[in-house]
C-alpha cells in the first residue's frame, strides 16, 4: 500500500436508518414505533419509502460499494410479534433489488432504535420477551430479503437505546429509571445473541451488532495520550468505560460482564434479570464488530459529582468539555481517538474483524447558487480517514468504513436542525444536492484512499489570475449572480473546475456582505462570574470557529468602549454578536438588538426584551435546594439574598419562596450588600441572631455562603448538626470548605456551548427561543 492507500477489498459505504429517512409512517400497514410520538418533528423525514429509487441512483453517482440501512421493526411486524405485514417487507425487496442491479451490496441493520410501541406498552426492552420477538422478527426478515443480504446487524448502538432512552430520557421511549437502563442493556445484547441464532438458523453467512465506541480519557490526555494518570482519574476513566463500552463488548465477544461493572449493575438494577445461559447465547459467534465513532468521553474524578442519569453509577465524575475545535453540535474533533480505539479493539479482542459503521459530523451548511462547499465536513473524514489508515497500517483488522450518512435527515430528538449527509435535503421539497462532500468522497472510494499529500487549495486570487478578472467577478460568479456575462462566467467556472476551487466564506462575503465574524462582547463586571465567562470565550470561540467563523473580542467597560462596539454592528462588521452583558442593567443590548444584527445574550435581561438569552433554571435550583433543607427536617430556614438589583438573585429567591409556601412556611431573609464572604458572614450574623430557632440556610451565592460557614462558627453552632446551610454556584472553593458546602451546580460548559448553537441558529435565521438549563443540587456535608 502506499501511504494513502486502503488495503485491496476494503469496503466504503454509506449508512443511514430507517427512522430518520424513510417517512411514510402510515403508509402500507406500517404500525407506529416509540420515535413516532416521542419526536417533536413529523416524520415524513427524507420520503426515501416513495423516492429510494433516486437515493440509489445517487450512491451509484457516488461510486459507493455497500450500503448500510435499517429495517423499521414496525413496518414488517406493526404489534412487534405475531403477524408479519407483507406490504411492509415489499418495499425492502424492492429497495434490495434497486442497490444489486446499480452494483450496491447490501449490510442490513434489524435494530436501529425504532422499536415497535405496541411492544413499549407492553413493558418494551426491560421486559426480557422483548428479546424474544426480537429473534422472530429478524427470523421473518430473514426468510424474505436473506437471499440478497450480505452482512446482518442485529442490534445498533445498544447503550443509547437503553441508557439515553431508558435511563436520561432524551430518548424515546422517554423513561427515567437506572434500572430500566441496565435490564434494557441485557435484555439488547440477549435480542442480539437470539438474533444471531436465528439468523445463523436460517442459513446467514455474515452476522453482526455495532456498538457505539467511545475512548475515556482525561482534559490531559486530549493532547497526549500516553499521560499518566492518578489513581482516581484511572479509576474514573475505567468506571466510565465499562459502562459505555465493555459493558457491551466483554458480553458479546467474551461471554462475560466486565467485574468492575457487575456491582454497578447488582446496587441499580439488581441481578435477577441475568439468567443462567444468557451470557452463552450473549456470546454466539459473529463475523466482525461494527464500531460508530464520533468522539471521546472526557471525564476526571471529581468526588462531590452526582451521577450522571446517562451513566448510573458515575457518581465522583465529571463528564468535562475540552477546548478543541468541535462539531456544529459541540463535541470534540479528535481524529487521532479512532486510531487508539482501533488499536484497541485489536488487542484486547484480537480474533474479530473491525468495520467502522458510523463516522461524520454535523455542520451548518450554506447553500449558495454554486453548490454547498462544506469544507469542515470534507476536512473532518479526511483526517479520521487518515486516522483509520494509520490504525490498519499498525495491525488494526478494519475492513471498511460508512460514513455517517448519505442525506440530512431527521436527527432523533434535534430534528430537522442537524446536517449530517453527504446529500444536501430541502425538506420542503424534498430535492437532493450533492454537497462538495460527496464529490471528495467519491474521489476517495474511486481511488480506493486519499491523496498523497493534503493540496493546498487554491484561492479567490488563484481563481482570478487564472480567468484574467478581478477578485469581485469571481465572486459574483461564485454566488451566482446574473450581472456577470455568459462568457466571462464560462472564463471563470473554467478555471474554478482545473484549480479544484472550492469557494470559502471570503468568497461568498464580497457579494453578500457576510463578514464571516462574529463579536463576542465582554462586559464587566461580572460578580462571582469569571469561570463562566472564561468558558464562554474558550468554548463559543472553539465552537463557532470550528463553524467556520472568526471571533473579535471586545470589551465592553467603559461609556466609550459602548459607542465603538455599537458603531462597529452597526457598520455590519460582524454577523452576529455573543453579549455577556453586566450584571446590572444597561442599554447596549437594547442599542445593539436594533441594528438587526443577530444577537444573544447570556443571562437573562433584567428588562424584559426580545433579545434571546441562555441562562440557568435558578429559580428551580434554589427550590431544589430549599426543599432538600425541608427534606431533613429543616423547619426554620433562612435565606441570604445577595444584591437585589441582580437577576440571578430574584430567581433564586422566587424559587426559595416557593419552595416554603408550598410547605406552608415563611421565608426569613438577609439581603446582602454584595457577593463577598464579608457580605455573607455579616447578614449569617443578622439571621442568627434575629432568629434563635435558625436551623438552616440558604444562601445566593457560594462566597456568601462561605462567609456563612465561618459566621456559624463563631456563633458555636454545629455545622450541620445545629444548622444546615446550602450555596449556590458550584465554584471550586465549594468542596474544599469544613464541612464541604452542599449547594446548586450552574452548567457552565452547557452554558457557553448553547450560545454559540443559538447565535449559529440565528445566523441560519431559524426562529429560536431562550434556552433554560437545568441546575443541579450537589449534596455535601454541610446539609
């Protein structure tokens, strides 16, 4: 092989899922499944029931080999067991039909999400007889489409299913219980050994299940695999990967639940559901192992860290946010991961061929009158294909690779927003566009590997010089604009197609005055708020520039510095702009909301105004915690309010009030002058000695509260045997006091990331609303 190449045989493809493409709900007897009622879009999705015929002309186009897709449960059996819907396994025949005649071979998945709800009202995946219908389904599959199917899949990414589904509630069927996550995960991984056997019955040469592989890591390890580690972050990171990963390999390809798991599972869900012989029939043989790979899991220990639902049994973990370039849905482009988990996967599990079943990205893509040049896209598979290069050229037994996906389509619970396809889909319409991605992809599977070396593309000046015009012109024709003549346009095109010009957003702004950047104003001061606008210039600036865009910093403190950055919005120097406006009011939002220009802010306005913002639920956080202090027996409860005039603080006192009208008590309150540890152990001093019953606090702010803390102390009251007190904010001091403070956890990494989403949404001119995240109790000590 050359440096470039892909072994002889290696197989490309495309993957997609019945769900997000296929539409025709209703159509053909087809029943509903659990995604129907639980997706807040429609899925008419991509019609690809009424239009595969266009879909397979488009991979043939492309040059694809194989093509992975998913069978909808629900169209071939609509209760999920008993009769089989002949109409429903018709349009599979025909779809097998169409991808043999155009030289397309055939990887079917029987298990992508979609299960039947006829089969959730019956109990869904924590019944175990789920399991079984399962193995009569992909048994009537079988029996009609086996003769021209290459490679089955039972299962696809078994732990979103049970633990996004069953476990979080992101998911459909929409249910909050650990337990359910964990008997769903055994009761998947027994449908796919039962599968296997029936399939394997049937005469199936090829059978598989793809998991979704995520290497754990620390922030450290991001930039340096080989760290080291201490024995609590080695300990977080192996916690995490049994959960995500081996929680499925270990069974399917070794007959065993990992050791470090088994307690986890035993405290949450018990150990009855795993009966004698399942691990037996978990582990029948297959052919290979289909990995998904889109990023890593970056955590570190953190012992106050309350679990994640997603992850029961993480508790003292952080799930952390790293500052590398990321994807339009904010996680991490880290390429060089797939080479270490294919590295892996070869080492530990040395006799099973590797396929990777799943790779891509979403990106906001703009559609221009020359074609959709989703550069970040094309730069994203290329550097996970070199990645995967490099793992087969140091032993790695990767036999192919599909990307994710051939459309844009209906993204599960984000809908129609997220573009992931190679294909460009006008929902409205339904018409198909190839993007530049899947003209560089069907170079790719032409050539069987990448080029050499990475070409410099050329530029709007390469262009120009070429076609003998001036920078403008090329522009012009680049947007598509009519003023330019046939003959010059022709002069310019030209020259686009033997340069292999691709037009960036310097190209496309000359004509639509788009300057590509976007401001992000700091206003000062921010009390208590420096790690959050740390993250937001770290992670708005990571996101949107891994967005394409270019970021200017401006500072927002002074009379001034106000004028000059409403004079540069105004003058249309930037696209948008991410506020973080004082924590008083002010009225640079309200001047920059009446340029026009997209704009957000973070944290509520302390005016009400049409501007949207990205703030924490405060109110519910500090009713939260005020009912966690009625909860203990807490009967005569305090608060510490902080400034007045600050919007955070009435949140988080409306909360607190509501919280003890709903007990039937009255609230007892101590405003503070500011958010310092002064401010707090003066106004703790007050409360006490206002109120010789005091047997808990609640408090605006974590300096405050620990302020509060020493305040108590010199009172001679017992921490928390004589009064309980609880913070607000979660900052870095908050675990290190005596006793650790109990108190609300603000999302700050969340926080920064959903303002760039909203502004890149704006920018898009979608419609938004403000987003609200949830603020989460931390439970210490001092409660």
């Amino acid at each position: 092989m050359s440096a470039a190449s892909f072994p002889e045989g290696f197989v490309w493809g495309v993957s997609t899922s019945a769900f997000q493409i296929e539409g025709a709900t209703t159509a053909d007897g087809r029943g509903p499944s659990i995604w129907d009622g639980f997706s807040a879009d429609r899925a008419e999705a991509c019609d690809h029931y009424h239009r595969h015929t266009e879909d397979v002309r488009l991979m043939k186009d492309l040059g694809i080999a194989a093509y992975r897709f998913s069978v909808s449960w629900a169209r071939v059996i609509p209760d999920g067991c008993g009769k089989v819907n002949t109409a429903g396994l018709g349009f599979y025949d025909r779809l097998l039909d169409e991808l043999l005649a155009a030289g397309i071979t055939p990887y079917a998945t029987l298990y992508h999400w979609d299960l039947p709800q006829a089969l959730e009202d019956q109990g869904g995946w924590p019944v175990r007889d789920t399991a079984r219908h399962f193995a009569d389904y992909a048994a009537a599959v079988h029996e009609r489409l086996g003769d021209r199917v290459d490679t089955w899949f039972t299962v696809n990414e078994p732990w979103v299913a049970a633990f996004l589904g069953y476990g979080s509630g992101i998911h459909a069927p929409g249910r909050t219980s650990a337990a359910d996550a964990f008997r769903s995960a055994h009761h998947m991984l027994l449908a796919h050994g039962l599968g296997v056997q029936a399939l394997r019955a049937a005469g199936a040469a090829k059978v598989s299940a793809v998991v979704n592989i995520s290497p754990v890591l620390t922030p450290a390890q991001v930039s340096d695999f080989g760290r080291e580690l201490s024995e609590e972050d080695a300990e977080a990171v192996a916690r995490i990967d049994a959960l995500a990963n081996r929680q499925f390999l270990d069974p399917m390809l070794r007959g065993a639940y990992p050791a470090d798991l088994i307690p986890l599972i035993e405290r949450h869900a018990g150990l009855g559901h795993v009966r004698d012989g399942d691990l037996d029939v978990i582990a029948q043989p297959i052919d290979l192992i289909g990995v998904n790979y889109y990023a890593p899991l970056v955590v570190q220990a953190q012992p106050s860290e309350p679990a994640d639902p997603a992850f029961p049994g993480s508790e003292g973990v952080l799930f952390c946010t790293v500052p590398t370039a990321v994807t339009a849905m904010g996680w991490p482009i880290v390429p060089g991961c797939l080479s270490q988990l294919l590295g892996r996967l070869s080492r530990e599990y040395p006799e099973t061929d590797l396929m990777i079943t799943e790779n891509g990205a979403d990106f906001v893509d703009v559609v221009t009158g020359d074609g959709i040049h989703d550069v970040e896209r094309i730069s994203f598979i290329e550097e996970h294909l070199r990645a995967l290069r490099s793992a087969i050229e140091n032993g790695a037994r990767a036999r192919g690779y599909f990307v994710w996906t051939l459309l844009d389509n209906l993204e599960w619970a984000d809908g129609y927003q997220r573009k992931f396809g190679l294909v460009h889909v006008d929902f409205a319409t339904q018409k198909r566009r190839m993007k530049d991605s899947a003209r560089w992809y069907r170079d790719v599977v032409a050539r069987n590997g990448l080029s050499e070396t990475r070409a410099r593309r050329p530029t709007l000046e390469t262009v120009a010089a070429r076609a003998h015009v001036s920078r403008a012109t090329v522009s012009r024709v680049v947007n598509g604009e009519t003023s330019v003549s046939p003959e010059v346009r022709a002069t310019v095109m030209r020259a686009v197609r033997e340069l292999g010009y691709v037009p960036n957003a310097a190209a496309r702004s000359l004509v639509t005055r788009r300057t590509n950047t976007v401001a992000l104003v700091l206003s000062v001061p921010r009390q208590g708020g420096d790690p959050l606008t740390a993250a937001v210039v770290q992670y708005v600036t990571s996101m949107l520039e891994g967005a394409g865009k270019q970021i200017t910093l401006m500072l927002a403190d002074t009379a001034e510095s106000h004028r000059r950055i409403a004079s540069h919005v105004e003058a249309r120097l930037a696209d948008g702009v991410v506020l973080l406006p004082p924590d008083r009011a002010d009225t640079l939002a309200e001047r920059l909301s009446r340029t026009g220009v997209p704009i957000v802010l973070l944290g509520k306005p302390a005016v009400a105004s049409l501007v949207p913002y990205v703030d924490v639920d405060n109110a519910g956080g500090a009713a939260a915690a005020t009912e966690h202090l009625i909860a203990r027996g807490r009967r005569h409860i305090g608060m510490i309010c902080g400034p007045m005039d600050l919007v955070s603080v009435q949140d988080r006192l409306a909360g607190h009030r509501a919280a003890l009208h709903r007990a039937g008590m009255r609230p007892l309150l101590a405003p503070a002058d500011d958010l310092t540890r002064a401010s707090g152990a003066a106004a703790a001093r007050r409360l006490i000695g206002d109120n010789p019953s005091l047997d808990a606090i609640f408090v605006a702010g974590d300096q405050l509260a620990i302020g509060a803390l020493r305040a108590a102390q010199e009172a001679g009251r017992r921490v928390p045997d004589d009064l309980a007190i609880a913070g607000f904010d979660d900052i870095d001091a908050a675990s290190a006091t005596t006793p650790q403070l109990t108190t609300v956890r603000v999302p700050v990494a969340d926080q920064a990331l959903a303002l760039a989403r909203l502004l890149l949404s704006r920018l898009e001119g979608r419609h938004v609303t403000s987003v609200v995240l949830p603020a989460r109790l931390v439970v210490r000590d001092s409660t």
